[in-house]
C-alpha cells in the first residue's frame, strides 16, 4: 500500500522537475516552437505593422492604384547586429518609390526603422510619435 504512494511520489517530483527545466530552457532560449528568422518572416513582421497596412491600402485605394511592395534582403554589416532590412514602398510602370527602411532583428524579431533624417535608427515606439505626428499634419 505504501510502495504505490512512494513510486506515484517519486514520478510526480520527476514530471515536475522536468517540467521546470523544460520552462526554464524555453525562457532561456525564447521558446522551442520559435521559428528562424528568414527574409519571408522577417517582411511579414513589417508587412503586419498598422502603419504599413494602412499606408499600403491607401497606394491601391489611389488613383491611378500604385503597386506596394516589401523587399528584404541583408541588413547592413555595420549594424550592431544580425538584421534583415525591409524596405516598403511603390512600384510604377515606370519607376519605384521607396518610402520606409525597417530593420528586423534575426534572433528576436525586434524591429528598427530608418530614421534618414538623423541619420540613425528609431525604436517602432520612437517612429511610431514620430509617424503619427508626421500624418496628423499632411492630413491637416
């Protein structure tokens, strides 16, 4: 009667700790299931920010439509990092209009956006007041 109770005790401190190094190498690691970083996901991840999405919108909504398009390819090696920069803009016939660089980190997916002006790069929170301020007034 006692040997079942301490064999059930015995396996649910073993699950348990197993469970526990499980919970800790996927916090350490950022999580099993995590997919690599490529140019695809990378172009997803800007493709899917509410400013991309809308301004994208807003080129097929014109007239005449112009054509969005995301491009990634290698960040630039001076970069402190591993990045993939997207740029985001407009196809015409006869030319193409780029319009924002962002730059998507490989290993956590964080994002960085062009800031051509400083010459620098802003947080999406630093561009976001930024963009947001810049829209208010052309609409304006």
């Amino acid at each position: 009667m006692y040997g079942g109770n301490k064999m059930r005790l015995s396996t649910t401190i073993l699950i348990c700790t197993l469970c526990a190094c499980l919970a800790a190498s996927t916090s350490i690691l950022g999580g099993c299931s995590r997919k690599a970083m490529d140019r695809e996901a990378a172009s997803d991840v800007v493709t899917d920010l509410p400013e991309v999405r809308d301004y994208m919108r807003r080129l097929m909504s014109a007239l005449p439509p112009a054509t969005p398009f995301a491009r990634a390819e290698a960040g630039p090696e001076d970069m402190e990092g591993d990045y993939f920069m997207v740029t985001i803009g407009e196809d015409h016939p006869d030319h193409a209009v780029a319009w924002q660089r962002f730059f998507v980190n490989k290993g956590d997916g964080s994002v960085l956006v062009d800031d051509i002006v400083a010459d620098g790069y802003l947080t999406l929170a630093e561009w976001r007041k930024k963009y947001v301020k810049e829209t208010k007034a052309i609409s304006e």
